[in-house]
C-alpha cells in the first residue's frame, strides 16, 4: 500500500489528540511526549530495486 501525502510513512496519523486512552500512541505522539517532533520533508533517497532473481544452476 502506497501512502498518501497526508498519510506517514510507519502508519496512523500525525498525533491527533483524540486518541482512546487505551490505544497505544502513534509515533508523533510518543515523541512529542518527551519533548521531540517529527516535521515532513522531502529529500533524495536511494532506492534498490531487484526486479528478478533466480537460483544458481549446478556447474
């Protein structure tokens, strides 16, 4: 599944504060509670690609 732009990468959303109190929190959330934030960005990645692969014959 491809996320969208408003969707983040590992899932859930970016900390809403209406969370059920036994949920566990989402990342953003976690972080935040210790004083940290996640901000999106964009940035180059590198990205491998193995398109297809086969087993090694018998010599």
């Amino acid at each position: 599944m491809k996320p969208s732009k408003d969707q983040p990468l590992w899932g859930g959303d970016w900390g809403s504060p209406q969370e059920p109190a036994d949920a566990t929190p989402s990342l953003a959330t976690a972080l935040r509670q210790v004083g940290l934030r996640l901000e999106p960005t964009k940035a180059p990645v590198d990205i491998l690609v193995i398109d297809h692969i086969e087993r090694p014959g018998e010599n």
